[in-house]
C-alpha cells in the first residue's frame, strides 16, 4: 500500500488527481485544501481534508500515517494582470500560496517521506516556469520559483529522495476563467493530466523523471 498526499486537492488539477488516485487499490491517498472537510479523528482514503497551508502548515493529523511515499504540490491560483497594476498585497499573497506555503509544508513532512523507502515529491511548476508571458509576472515569478526550489531539493535530497517537476501547459481549470482567447477545447482535460502524474506512482524506484513538460496538441497557448 502506497500513502499518497495531495496538496491543493480542492479543485483543478488536485481534485482530479485526488479522484483518480482513489480508485487505486494499492493507495491510500489524502488531499489537503482550503475547502475540504472537517478531520474527524480518523483518516479516511480519498477524502480532501480542510487545511489552509498559508496559515497551518502542520501535518498533526498523519501521525496516524507515520510515512508518505508520495507528495503532489497541486496548490497555487493565478494573478494576470499588467505588471504596474499589481499591488504589493497582491504580490505578497500570490508568491504566498504559489510558493512559500508549499516549502513550509514540505519542512513539516520531512518526517513522514523519510520513512519511506523509495519516496518522492511532485512539484507542478508551469509553462510559465519555463518562460515568459504578458500580464503573467507574479505568476512567471511564482513558478519559475517553485521550479528552482525542486531543483535544488533534487541535489539536497537525492538519491533518498526523489524529486520531479512538471511543467504543463493549458489544462482547462477554473484557471482560465474570464482570460479572452482561449478556448478549452484547446486545452488538456484535468482528469487525463491527473492520469499522467498517476504514473509516476509505478515507476521502478530506480527511475527518476527530474522535469518533463506536459502540453496540448496546439503547443502552448
């Protein structure tokens, strides 16, 4: 049985991972987000349990668990707007969510991946982790820091643990909502990209993909 947590399993890319991953057999897997449930006391596989990481990063209620094979970072939101009309609030809660509160979490769940034997950490990253886009600095600068945290994690870490980044392109979420020109039918179904990032779960531990980039068949958009 392998232990999986997902944080950022509220919507989007998480949720469909969380659903995805709760049908497997051999995984126990939980999701942590802002609009989860209530913990009760007990763990229960496929549930998205309440947690705001930018507040709690304290994993308190795994100790039931006592080790982590996997940790997909799926959390994060979107800021697009031009460069000078972004306050300095906004600025601050974006790089927040996107990428402060993932490296505090992660410090907390040390513990529970060192009790795995063969564990490894999933950062989603971004196209905009690889490049530029317009209206898109604090989320360019949010995702080319979750990309660098991984990769000098990668060198910490390894070979006790592994570390992959990936880089998608457009997969439609609530993301996208309200940006003109893009149509989601040009774009990647959450419930296929969750299927890909299910895979990393079967590789032979000798494997490790460091960064793969993931994008529609039009390119990125």
């Amino acid at each position: 049985m392998k232990n999986v947590l997902i944080l950022g399993a509220g919507s989007g890319i998480g949720k469909a991972l969380l659903d995805s991953l709760s049908k497997k057999k051999d995984t126990f897997v939980l999701g942590v987000s802002r609009s989860g449930e209530e913990y009760a006391g007990e763990l229960q596989s496929g549930k998205n349990y309440r947690k705001d990481i930018t507040l709690d990063y304290t994993f308190d209620f795994l100790k039931s668990l006592k080790s982590l094979d996997a940790v997909y970072i799926t959390l994060g939101n979107g800021l697009f707007k031009p460069f000078e009309k972004i306050t300095k609030e906004e600025w601050e809660a974006h790089l927040l969510l996107n990428l402060t509160a993932p490296f505090l979490a992660l410090q907390n769940l040390i513990p529970y991946l060192k009790q795995s034997p063969s564990p490894f950490v999933c950062f989603l990253s971004s196209t905009a982790g690889k490049q530029g886009f317009p209206e898109s600095s604090a989320y360019c600068a949010s995702k080319h820091g979750i990309a660098g945290l991984a990769k000098a994690l990668r060198e910490e870490w390894k070979p006790k643990v592994r570390v992959f980044t990936v880089y998608p392109g457009a997969i439609s979420t609530p993301i996208w909502e309200g940006r003109d020109g893009f149509s989601p039918e040009d774009m990647i179904r959450p419930e296929d990209f969750a299927k890909y990032l299910e895979g990393f779960l079967d590789l032979d531990p000798r494997i490790n993909i460091e960064e793969s980039i993931v994008l529609p068949p039009k390119g990125i958009l």
